[in-house]
C-alpha cells in the first residue's frame, strides 16, 4: 500500500504542530516556576536586610574596594602602582571578593 504525497505532508505537519505544542507548553511551565521562584525570592528578602548588606560590603564605598583596601593602612599609598595592585589582590583574596578563591 503506497503512502500518497499528500498524506505524508498531513503526517509532517501533523507531527509539527504537535511538537510545537509541546515547546509552547514547556515555556509556559518555565514561566510559572520562574514567577514562583521571583515570588519566593521576593518573600525572602526584606528591603531593610537588602540595604544593610548594600551599606556593608567595601564594593559601595566612595571610590570601591581599592579606597577601602587603601584607607585600612596609610602606609599602603606611599607604595609603588604595583605594589600597591599586589597587595590589593592578596586583599581580594583574603576577603573573599574574588569571584574564584583559587
């Protein structure tokens, strides 16, 4: 029995559509526990708790980190560019600012 043209083009576009149901249906499962999760994240964080972790970290100060790094020890400006950008590193690093603490 021979499958004619048209019936294999009602088959393909059968199954097209059938699999962009499915894609539509998994975005819209996505966006539901996306909002789920903002809403939970949103629970979460008070905006006072926010803004005393913003107040804290040496990253907002007036002039960043580096100010920060310079302002715990005086003697620190008085050093050479590099060695002033060694010492900063090794700063980042005890601190824990560094994005990798390798």
């Amino acid at each position: 029995m021979l499958i004619s043209e048209s019936s294999t083009i009602v088959i393909l576009l059968a199954a097209c559509v059938g699999l962009l149901a499915m894609g539509v249906m998994l975005i819209f499962r996505l966006l539901a526990r996306l909002s789920s999760i903002e809403c939970l994240m949103a629970q979460n964080n008070s905006p006072s708790e926010a803004t005393a972790v913003q107040q804290n970290s040496s990253e907002t100060l007036q002039g960043g980190a580096f100010e920060a790094f310079l302002n715990e020890e005086p003697s620190r400006r008085k050093l050479s560019k590099s060695e002033q950008f060694a010492g900063y590193r090794r700063w980042r690093q005890e601190n824990g600012l560094n994005w990798s603490n390798s």
